[in-house]
C-alpha cells in the first residue's frame, strides 16, 4: 500500500493515532519537504516516530515518481505531508501515478491551513477562492492575485491568502548553467505581502482607479505558525500590517469580507490599536 499521511501544521506530536500506527509499520517512509513546513525538523520527526525518514524534494515528488513507488505492490510505503496530503496538487498527482501503476493507495487526513485558519475568528464557510501570493522580483511583478482578493470582496467573501516558499530554488544563472546551487530558503512574511498588496493599489490609483476595493485603510489578519504553541494572530489594516512582525514562519494573510457581529467580535481580540476596534465597530452598522 501507498500511504499519504498528513502531519498537522504544529510539531511530531500533531500525527494522528492512525498515521503513527502506519508509519511505525512501513517499510519506507518519505517527508514531502518543499510545500510547507513544521516548527521541528526531521530529526525531530524520527526520534518521536522512531523511523529513519527520506527528505523528498521537488524534484524526487515531480521527476522521481517510480522511486517513491518502488515495490509498493508488496511492501508499505508511507508519504508524509505537512497539514493534509490533499493542501497541495502535486499529491493528487501522486495518486494518479499510483494508480496507473496498478498500486492501491490510502489517505489519512490531518488538519491543513484551509480549516485551521478559522482561528482568527471568521466562518470557515464564508471564505471564498484561496490566494497564493508569491514572490516578486525585478522582472516579474504579477497582480492577478490583487484582483481575486477584489472578487471575492465583491461577494462579500473572506480570502485566504497562502503566502509564497522557496525552498531549494536554483538562480537563473546556476539554472541555465546546469549547476546544482540552491539559494537559502525564503518564507515569505505578512509584512511583506502587504507591502507587495500596497505597491498594486499605488499603481492602480496612477493608472486613475479611484475605486479600489482592497485599500490601504482595508481590515486584514495576519496568522503565523498556526497550530503551534507560538501561534500569532494579528488584527490591522493593510497599511499598518506592513509594520508588523509575526516571527518565524509560515504566515498567511486574510483579507475579510462581509462580517457577521460575532466575527467582528472575534477580531477585536487581536489587535490592541484603537483605530483598528473602531473601524470594526464602525462595520456592525
């Protein structure tokens, strides 16, 4: 059997009964580690789990496929995924690798992000599209994720914002050259999704777009570590949000929409800035 286990967003400790059970008995047992990551490492991991575990970069998951998959007809393997198997596409491909091959697979699933951001207070089933907002750099400046938090704001929904990682990404130039060079990994940090979120309003408002949905006086939240011991959850508007500092990583981003009173409440919890509780309260009528 092919086994996908989600991990949980906090420590080693976040495994379910089942998924230690299964892991404890496989034959091999693999870390997917490049779409998230735990507040402990893999070291961590093994001492809790009592396993050796095999790191899986992005390239053994998207080129390796047959590695990971090797003699699961017979033996147990075990895949193991921060949050749940399911946060990320690329494990859906897995599954439909394994099923080609004729390799019977099962899920057990963990908390993820998408339900444990309802930490901050807003209804889960008022969220509308997630967002993932990445990283700019000199030539590349997209803003399509500006305009799906607008539309969503449209609808009065929430936005989940998942905020770019890169690990173990190559330069352009070591790219081209074939050199196998990594850069040191990036999270990116609410401060700067923020930033990136003001300079997109900036430009629109040059380009005579007066009427902007997501602004700089706009409520947002900003999580990080979710599901840690050390969770922090901050209540601002974007402008000031652009200040704040969160810690470690991961962070996410929530743009709100239209908010129920207790939701409204529910925020007021997170912020000690007095402008900010009037804004909110300003929002009950």
């Amino acid at each position: 059997m092919f086994y996908l286990v989600g991990l949980g967003l906090g420590d080693s400790k976040d495994i379910t009964v089942k998924g230690l059970e299964v892991v404890r008995k496989a034959k091999r047992v693999y870390l997917e580690a490049y779409t998230s990551i735990l507040t402990v490492g893999k070291e961590a991991l093994e001492e809790f789990y009592g396993r050796e575990i095999t790191l899986a970069d992005r390239d053994m998951v998207e080129t390796e496929s047959d590695t990971l998959l090797e003699n699961s007809e017979k033996e147990d393997i075990v895949f193991l995924v921060v949050g749940d198997p399911f946060g990320a596409t690329t494990h859906t491909d897995l599954v439909l690798r394994a099923k080609q091959k004729g390799v019977k697979y099962k899920v057990i699933h963990n908390a993820s992000i998408m339900n444990a951001i309802g930490c901050c207070g807003l209804q889960l089933y008022n969220y509308g599209e997630t967002v993932s907002i990445v990283f700019w750099d000199d030539t590349w400046k997209p803003e399509s994720f500006y305009d799906k938090i607008c539309v969503n704001l449209e609808r009065g929904m929430h936005t989940l914002c998942l905020l770019d990682i890169k690990v173990k990404e190559q330069s352009i130039e070591n790219l081209m050259k074939g050199r196998k060079i990594y850069e040191p990994p990036r999270y990116m940090t609410v401060s700067r999704a923020a930033e990136q979120l003001l300079e997109i309003v900036e430009n629109r408002r040059s380009k005579g777009q007066n009427d902007l949905r997501l602004h700089e006086e706009s409520i947002c939240v900003g999580v990080a570590r979710v599901g840690a011991d050390d969770q922090t959850v901050c209540t601002s508007t974007l402008k000031s949000i652009q200040s704040c500092d969160l810690g470690g990583p991961l962070h996410s981003l929530v743009v709100p929409g239209h908010m129920h009173p207790l939701e409204l409440d529910m925020l007021k919890l997170f912020t000690n800035d007095q402008t900010v509780v009037e804004k909110l309260n300003e929002l009950y009528t």
